[in-house]
C-alpha cells in the first residue's frame, strides 16, 4: 500500500513538494496565457489550492473528482494562504492501493471506541428487554455495523469526516440522556432508540469514496425514508416490542428535522420528538462552532468570516481560566515529545 509522507498542514511557502493528494475539486478555467486548471488538493490535514498552468494545463483533458494523484510542484504564496504551481501530475500512480484515512479527515476519536461507548449507553439505559434486543440486533447487523462507523455525518454542513456519522449520534443520545435527567417524563428509552437512528439513512445517502456524493438513491430519496427502509425489517420481527413503540420510533425518526423547512416530513408531536430534534440542532451547531474555531485559531482569529449555515460570523471570547485543564493539555502535550535516546 502506498504510504504518503508529506502533508498539507506541514507545508510551507518556498519549498517543493513531491506526494500524493486527493483530487478534492478540480475547474478549468482561460487566461490571457491559455487554458489553467485550478484544483483543489486535500488529504486527511487539510485542503490546499493549486494551479496547472498552460501549456501543461492542455496535458489534462479532464481531472476527475475523488481520484488519487501525484503532484509535484513548488508551494507559494497567493493572497496569504499557500497555493501550489503544479509543474508535473500523475493521475494514474502506481502502487498497491491507498490508505483512504490518509487522504480524508476523520473523527478524532476511533470509531471502534466510539460504537463501543454507543452499546454501553444500551446497556447502561435500555432497561426494557425488547427495546435492548432490538437496538443491539441492529447496531452489530454486518450489513449495518461498517457502513455505520465510517460514513460522514454529512456532505459539507457538520461532521463532514470518516466516522463523522457515528460520532454524530453519539453527541446526539448523550445529549437525549441528559435531557432524561432534567425532564423525567421522557421516555428514555425509546428517546435513546430514536437518538441512536435518526441519521442512520444517512450511511447509504452518501457514498463511501473520497468525494462523499450523494447517490442516486440519496437524491431521489433522502436519508430520512432510507433509515426507515432499513430500520423495517428488524422492527417487523421484533415480535415483543409494542407496535406503539415501534410507531413511537418512526415518528422521532421521521421528524427529528423539526420543521418542514429543514425538510422534515412532520413536525415532532411528542415530548420525545421535541428533544430529539434539539438535541440533533444542538449538535451539529456545536460542530460548525468548533470547525470554525479551529480555522480561526491557525489564522489567529477572533472573528470567523460570514457562516452561511449558522446566518452569522462567530466570536472567540475570552475563557475562563481552568486550571484541571490546563494541567491535563500539558501533560498530553508532553506525552506526544519524542523520546530522547
């Protein structure tokens, strides 16, 4: 398997780079020298514009999206931000195969670790042996398991990664667990189910290759109906579960998107409804903020720039001091220093 060995948070203007990058955008445009490609190259680091310029541009009668490719050029300077002049480009390189995780960011923490902290909040909450039975059938189905710890939780707009869905729902039924706590009356348990599912569909929405499109059934569809579609079965043969449960678990999944201009088939009509829906906003909101914040501090921002999908600019204030978190950042810290021979 071919292993990169450069990455595009390391790179820096004046140097030469040598590697492979995913193709993440790539249009042709016409200057007053001829025809250029403006490419977007990524990897599991970051993004990076690029430019072919003519007479090598004419070499490349199409870039497909998603590829893998390697690029050699020189790293500038454009507008402040590194942007490299791509000088010769492999489209077809060789090699056993690619590590996908290399070109393509992921969750912070392991899926593995993540699906299991999912099944403790089964074990932990799901008291009533139907409900426990039926999500557990369900979260270890092969057909369900993989594509459930991989997928992104979305296209661009938040959790936009590899394992960026798992992670997702995690945030999402934490939250609904600790709405239980100060709203007694909901039903957790079936609250926990409904958490646990509501973006299931979205593993099948989107492709599984490094451009994340939407698939045809994704578009015609929807993520909403496709999650029912595969919930179906493992509902019609769990036989001691209540049908109003099951109806009850369809309906927070049909409506956690809460209005019908977020595209939601029905407005939530249960307490549990309600919560689902809050706790799916809260979370995705939270993701924009802290993808935003990360970008703000490497440019050593205080302001974000405009957020389309948040309608407003976002604010990096002054945070209490923590001394429990100080401590822990710097121990972390210096367990990641090289050891000294």
């Amino acid at each position: 398997m071919t292993q990169k060995s450069h990455y595009i948070r390391d790179i820096v203007p004046g140097e030469r780079v040598r590697d492979l990058f995913l193709i993440a955008r790539a249009d042709l445009g016409q200057s007053r020298n001829g025809p250029y490609w403006n490419i977007h190259l990524q990897d599991c680091s970051g993004k990076v514009e690029a430019k072919i310029w003519n007479p090598l541009s004419q070499q490349f009668a199409s870039i497909e999206t998603g590829s893998i490719a390697l690029i050699e050029g020189l790293v500038e300077t454009y507008r402040d931000k590194p942007q490299v002049r791509i000088d010769f480009m492999d489209l077809s390189p060789s090699g056993n195969g690619h590590d996908i995780a290399q070109f393509m960011p992921a969750a912070r923490r392991s899926a593995e670790e993540m699906m299991e902290e999912l099944e403790d909040l089964v074990t932990e909450h799901m008291k009533y042996k139907p409900w426990k039975k039926f999500c557990r059938k369900v979260l270890r189905s092969e057909d369900i398991r993989q594509k459930f710890m991989t997928a992104p939780g979305a296209k661009t707009v938040h959790h936009a990664y590899i394992a960026g869905l798992l992670e997702h729902t995690l945030g999402v039924a934490k939250l609904c667990m600790a709405m239980c706590d100060v709203y007694e009356t909901l039903d957790r348990q079936t609250l926990l189910a409904g958490a646990i599912f509501h973006d299931l569909g979205k593993a099948w929405e989107l492709t599984s290759g490094p451009a994340h499109e939407y698939t045809d059934e994704g578009k015609l569809l929807g993520h909403i109906q496709m999650g029912q579609e595969k919930l179906e079965p493992f509902l019609k043969r769990s036989k001691d579960l209540e049908e109003g449960l099951k109806l009850h678990l369809r309906h927070l999944i049909t409506s956690h998107h809460g209005e019908h201009d977020f595209g939601s088939p029905v407005r939530p009509k249960t307490p549990e409804g309600f919560a689902l829906h809050f706790a799916d906003n809260m979370d995705a909101k939270m993701n924009m903020i802290d993808k935003a914040y990360e970008d703000m501090e490497q440019a050593g921002q205080e302001w974000s720039p405009y957020l389309r999908f948040l309608e407003r600019d976002i604010f990096r204030p002054t945070r209490t001091p923590d001394p429990a978190r100080a401590k822990a950042n710097k121990e972390k810290n210096q367990c990641l220093l090289p050891l000294k021979g």
